[in-house]
C-alpha cells in the first residue's frame, strides 16, 4: 500500500493575529491595504515607508522642512517690504490749486504682488486731476473721491509715484490731511511703513 502524505496546514497568520489582537484588547483602525504591510509603512500610496520621514509625497524630510510642496516659509530678511510716503503743500489757499504726490517703493528683497495704494484727499480740497510719473501701475478715481492705484507685482528697489492734485475750498478753513494706505498679498518685513500722511493747512 502507498502511504498517504501528510499535508501541513498552511498557517492563517493575518486571522490569528486579528484574533489574538482582538483578544488582547487591541484596537485594529483598518486593515492593510493590498500594495503593502500596515506595519513597517502605508503602501504604494506614500511612496516610500513611513520610517522617520514622510517620504516623496512630501518632497522632502518633515523634521527639518516642509519641502517644495509647501513652499517653504520665507525668511523675514528675506521678504518684500512695501513703503509709502508722500508729500504735498503745507497750507493752501482758497481756489488755489496744489500738487500732492505718492511714492512707493519695495525696499524688500522679494517682489510684492497684488500691489494696491488708496489715497483719501483731504477733506475739502476738491480732486482735479491725476497722473502716474513713475513706474507702472493704473490709477483711478473711485466713486467715493479717493485715487486708487493698481500697482501689481513690484520687485525689489522698484517704484511707483504718483501725482494728484487738488483744489481748496472757496471758503472756509483749518488743518486738513492726505492719507495713502498700501497694501499687497506678500508677506513683508513689517508693515508700519504701509501708511502715509501729509497735513495741510486751509487758509
């Protein structure tokens, strides 16, 4: 007679361990997907195994950076710094007419987008006229009286400057002021230089 052969039983490890886990207390969250072991990494999904890093996905090593995905943080020496200032008449007359300008420069060391300056006339001082005369950027006078400029990406050391001017009042009198705000999309150094003033004096 021919002897049967033995058969090993082949060994169910993934339902042994579920069952001794599940015994043990142990909480399973999913189970392991099909392209690799949960264990020693997550898979195909995250490129390399999750062994101290965070693999290609993540460009570059999660400890020490965020890597190009993430566009690293720039540092603060490093950013755009928009500046205005302005300058304009210390008194005017009655009807007379007077220039004020708006100059702004990036003093940063990277280009500042999405560039915007709004300037509010003094009260009282009626708008006449105005103009770009440096730089490039679009000004324009809003329904509520004041000049805004669309100045767009500006790269370090450029600048824009602009000219209003403006007419007094026929009657009347006191301290009046010109205020320009700057704004832009790009992280700055700082930005109490955003805002610039110029006082004048109504005769």
């Amino acid at each position: 007679m021919f002897s049967r052969p033995t058969r090993t039983p082949r060994p169910r490890v993934a339902a042994a361990a579920i069952a001794t886990a599940a015994v043990a207390g142990v909480s399973l969250a999913v189970a392991a997907p099909a392209s690799a072991a949960y264990g020693p990494d997550y898979g195909d999904g995250y490129v390399n195994g999750y062994t101290g890093n965070y693999s290609d996905n993540w460009t570059k090593t999660y400890g020490k950076d965020y890597g190009d995905a993430w566009t690293p943080r720039t540092p603060d020496r490093n950013r755009a710094d928009v500046a205005v200032s302005a300058s304009g008449p210390a008194h005017i007359d009655h009807d007379e007419e007077q220039l004020w300008t708006v100059q702004i420069t990036n003093t940063g060391k990277s280009t500042a987008y999405s560039v915007r300056s709004v300037t509010t006339l003094p009260n009282g001082i009626e708008h006449r006229a105005h103009r770009v005369i440096q730089g490039s950027a679009h000004a324009e006078l809003g329904g509520d009286g004041r000049v805004v400029a669309t100045v767009g990406a500006l790269k370090p050391g450029e600048t824009v400057r602009i000219q209003i001017a403006g007419r007094g009042p026929s009657y009347g009198g006191g301290k009046v002021q010109l205020v320009t705000k700057v704004t832009t999309s790009s992280p700055e150094k700082t930005t109490a230089n955003n805002t610039a003033t110029v006082h004048t004096r109504i005769a």
